[in-house]
C-alpha cells in the first residue's frame, strides 16, 4: 500500500479526516514535524471518528528521519500548488509515498527543490489558491489506488 506524508499539518479535523481516509483505504499515516495541535486535540478526534484504530500512523521529527526508515526503491511524490507536473502523469506504485505540505505554507522550498520531476500538482482554476488539504490527500490517494488496482492488493 501507499503511505501518506503529512508535513507540520496545522487543522486537527484536516488531519482526522486523512486518518479517516487511510483507515478506509489502508494507507500508512505518516505526520512530520511539529504538529499544530495534539493528536488527542477532540476536533482531531471527532473528524476520525472511531476510525483511529485502523490506522498504522508513524511520526518523524525530520524529513531526514523519514527517508532513512523508507524502504528500498520507494518513491516519493510531493503534492504542490507550483508543481507543473499533473498527479495524473505519475506511475504510482504500491509502496510510494504521497507527501503534502502545510495548509497554511505548504511544503518547505528545500524539499520542493529536492523533488525535481516528482512535484505534482492537482489541476485548479488560474484564480484559485488551493484545495483544501485532505480533498487534495484524498485525489491522490484514490488515483494511486486506481492505477495500482484496488484497496487490497
């Protein structure tokens, strides 16, 4: 399955919402850096629902702490606004990681420039500024599923 990168994510029902997800999904959950609130935070707590459980969740203080507890051939994807490259035109495999940013600041310019050719985007409207976070997760999640064939490989 695929694992699903938070970095310093900042709404706890943004982030119960995601958990949701990957339960629902069998996605990992993996949150960097600084939370903005307590994973016990109630809104957190609400917007997972009794789906907590379910969820394999790992936290890493670093980036760094991360890439050396991935496994072997993994491949990151890095969801951003000023990616040029669609989420669509990414060969997803079982075993990549899906990273996304912040909702306030995204993801880090040293990590955008790390990407290279693995920044994606989702398309938007010219006028619009963002998706919200876990509607972004969400596409990204279910078009990696979609091309890898199915929830349970």
């Amino acid at each position: 399955m695929i694992s699903v990168v938070l970095y310093q994510p900042e709404i706890p029902q943004n982030t119960g919402n995601i958990a949701r997800l990957c339960a629902c999904t069998g996605a990992n959950l993996i949150l960097v850096g600084k939370l903005g609130f307590s994973l016990t935070d109630r809104y957190t707590k609400r917007s997972g629902l009794d789906y907590w459980e379910q969820v394999n969740i790992e936290k890493f203080a670093t980036f760094e702490e991360l890439y050396a507890s991935a496994a072997d051939g993994a491949n990151f994807y890095y969801f951003s606004t000023k990616g040029t490259k669609k989420y669509t035109d990414v060969n997803y495999k079982s075993g990549d990681y899906l990273v996304f940013g912040s909702e306030s600041k995204g993801l880090p310019k040293e990590i955008m420039e790390l990407a290279g050719e693995n920044l994606v985007t989702l398309p938007m409207a010219a006028d619009a500024r963002s998706l919200n976070l876990s509607n972004t997760v969400a596409v990204g999640v279910y078009e990696a599923i979609r091309q890898f064939g199915g929830i349970y490989e």
